[in-house]
C-alpha cells in the first residue's frame, strides 16, 4: 500500500474511481480505499489475489489479452469492460484502463463503476426493440433519416418494398442507397419539408415498382420521418370507378328520361342532363347539386311526394303519373318513379327519382279513351236498331213458314238471320266488356 502515497490525494481518496495496481501476472499489489470497500478487499492486496480473481469467470480472457498487450506495449492504454460480483452477490459493470508503467514494471488501471450506464443501455435497447416491433407492425412503409440524410430507422414494409436489408439501410444515405431519386420529385418533397418545416403529401409513380405510392414527409429536430402507403389498388379502383361514372353518366345523359339522386333530407345529391334541362324549362331554375328537390314539387304534390319518397327510403319502389304546372301557365304529365338508392354495404342512403315526359302519349291516350266511349256509344245504338230490324224479320219468317211457299228458300233465310242476330250479340257483349 506505500507505493499509493505516490499518487495524488484526489485519487486515492475518490469515492468514484477505482484505483489499482498489479503486476504483469495481474497479481494486485495496491488499491485505493474505494476499490477496497467496494468490493470487500482489504487484507487481500498482499499479491496472493489477482485481478481476475475478482471478476466473473467469463470475463478472464479479457483480463489476460489486455496484460499481455501492456507488457508487450508499455505506455500505452488498453480499456475493457468486466464484471465484478459484489458479496450480496449482484454484479457491478465495470470499465477500466490499463497502462504499464516502464519504470517500476507495474500496470496501472483506472475504473469506473458504468452499472447505470449498462443498465440505461438494456433499457434503450429493450425500448428501441419495442419501437422496432411496433414500427414493423405497420403495414404502411416508414423510415427515419438524420440531417445527413442517413437513415436511423426503417420498417419491414418499407424493407419489402424496396427489397434491401435493414443493415443494408441503417447508417447509409438515401441517395447512395436510392440514387434514382435523388433528382426526383421525392428529392425536391424532402429538402422542401426541411426548409419549411411543414409536412409535405404527395403522390408518385415509382417505374421500378410498377406502383403508385401516397408518401407524406414530417420533419422532426433531426431529421425527416417518412411514411409510405401503396396505393396502387386505390388506384386502380379510382380509375375504373371514373371510367365507370363516366360511362355511366354518357348513358344517363343521352337518355330522354330524368335522373336524380336524392339524399334522406330532400337534398339533389347528383342529376343528368335531362333533369337540369328540364328543371329550366319547366319550373324556370337551374338545378343544383345541394337544393331541395321540393322545390320542383307543387303545393297540391307534396304530400303525395313525401309519402312516395318516405315509401322509397323503406325500400318500395314507387310509380306515379303526375300531372305537372310547368313555366309557361300550361300542365304536363309525367310518369315519376322513386326507388331505394344502396351502397356498397347495402345501406338505404337516399332515393333515386326518375321522370319522363309522357304528356303527348297520355293527351293521346285520353283522346282514344274518348273516342273508344263514342263508338261503344254508337256500336251499342245501332246493335239495337239492328237488332230490331233483324226481330221483325224472323217474326216475317216465322208467318212465311205457315205459308205453302218454297219453304227451303225461307229456311235459308232464317239461317242467315240467325247468324246475324248472334253476331249483333256478340258485338253488344265486346262493347260492354270494354266499357269496363
């Protein structure tokens, strides 16, 4: 213990730093008081206790290469991190740093208790394992770069989608590892939420994928957090939906008939060209997306339309012709039919209503009605006169027949006034029937 006295007070007082020293053999030969009451030792430096005696087994090959490396090297520094059991028996994490000293053939190393540090270290790492677990559970593609550009942080999704490794990625720069993109849109999104520091959304088409991607990029205090969607399905989906509308909406437009779509509260979510040509011509307003569609129904029509189209939304189909004011003081009909409006999940979400313009069939329907009521009128008239006629001469043939006259010849006669008679009844009955 004399050959402590040589070292500063500060260190051999320390409540800190863990002071030794030993031979090349690793045989202690001097130790400060902290090192001693640490670690129970006092009474044991007298060179039968070596310094790997002191720390876990596991740990001697660490031990023995760094002392063979001191006397191979004197003056110069070797550090290594070893275990020590304490007699509660917990380890305490140590760090030290071993020197040879050419003058006196001694080693001396200089320690550090570092068991917060490795404890905080198992704690950043379980918790850096669990972000990593959630980050890998997102399906959408994420990662992180510094302000270099280097990426801290990557996702499985991501990984999947660029088919790299995460140690290919981890610590690397974007555009060494992605250089196509570089003088890409995505290059220009990036440096533009840096300098900003406002989130940028954007779309893109990545050729080398063969997909489209949703990519939004917030910036961070070190650097830029990136989320990738692929949105190639959507995309797809989008597309066919428009061609699909616009399809649609060529059939709906080109037809004579008027379309709409109708929400629960009487608000024209959608309509064709006919309904907003003749929304002008007939009530004189344009028709909107947003109005209420009871605007274009009479005062006397809106009871019956309300309950047609509270019928609808219970899921009835309901027809109607209607007798309509229109702009210019005269009336119109219309047959108007409303019906149930479904989604994909088959939920009742509005009413469609369809109207067509059936004023000329319907004044002509009425004028053959009219007419068809003329001629029962006259049919049943002259079937009567007929009918007369036709009795005065059976009731002739009836005397003829007591008459010694060519009775074969009368025969005939009555034959065909038969006939006749059942053929006059058998218009009157036509008539009747349709007169009902």
């Amino acid at each position: 213990m004399q050959n402590m006295k040589r070292f500063p007070f500060i260190i051999r007082t320390s409540k800190t730093i863990y002071y030794v020293t030993v031979t090349y053999d690793g045989s202690y030969i001097s130790a400060n008081n902290h090192f001693l009451d640490r670690f129970d030792c006092h009474g044991l430096i007298d060179g039968s206790l070596r310094f790997k005696d002191t720390i876990i087994k596991d740990d001697w090959p660490q031990v023995e290469r760094v002392l063979d490396l001191c006397k191979a090297e004197p003056g110069k520094t070797f550090v290594i991190t070893v275990r020590k059991p304490l007699s509660s028996g917990n380890l305490v994490h140590t760090s030290w740093e071993f020197v040879a000293d050419e003058t006196t053939n001694e080693i001396v190393s200089i320690g550090f208790d570092i068991s917060l540090r490795v404890a905080y270290s198992k704690k950043v790492a379980k918790f850096d394992k669990r972000i990593n677990q959630i980050v890998d559970g997102i399906t959408d593609g994420l990662y992180i770069l510094d302000k270099d550009w280097k990426f801290s942080l990557v996702n499985q999704a991501f990984l999947k989608m660029v088919g790299k490794s995460r140690e290919l990625l981890i610590g690397k720069c974007i555009w060494d590892i992605l250089p196509d993109d570089k003088n890409s849109s995505y290059s220009n999104f990036y440096r533009e939420a840096v300098r900003s520091g406002e989130a940028q959304k954007f779309e893109d088409y990545r050729h080398n994928l063969n997909s489209w991607f949703w990519i939004a990029a917030y910036p961070t205090v070190d650097g830029l957090l990136v989320f990738f969607k692929d949105i190639t399905e959507r995309k797809i989906e989008r597309s066919l939906l428009i061609e699909s509308k616009n399809k649609l909406s060529a059939v709906l437009n080109s037809t004579l008939e008027s379309h709409m779509l109708v929400s629960p509260d009487y608000r024209i979510v959608s309509f064709n060209k006919t309904a907003y040509t003749d929304s002008s011509n007939l009530h004189g307003k344009k028709m909107r997306e947003g109005m209420n569609i009871l605007e274009y129904v009479t005062s006397e029509n809106t009871d019956m339309f309300k309950a047609d189209f509270s019928a609808a939304l219970s899921g009835k189909l309901v027809m109607s012709v209607v007798l309509m004011d229109v702009q210019n003081g005269g009336k119109k009909w219309f047959r108007i039919e409303l019906s149930p409006a479904f989604n994909v999940d088959n939920d009742i979400i509005g009413v469609v209503i369809n109207s067509i313009d059936i004023d000329e069939l319907k004044r002509y329907e009425l004028k053959l009605e009219k007419s068809n009521k003329q001629l029962r009128a006259i049919a049943f008239q002259q079937s009567h006169e007929m009918r007369s006629s036709i009795a005065r001469v059976l009731g002739l043939m009836g005397l003829l027949k007591e008459s010694p006259g060519d009775r074969e010849i009368m025969s005939h006669v009555e034959e065909v006034s038969n006939e006749l008679d059942s053929i006059i009844h058998d218009i009157i009955d036509k008539t009747e029937e349709d007169s009902y």
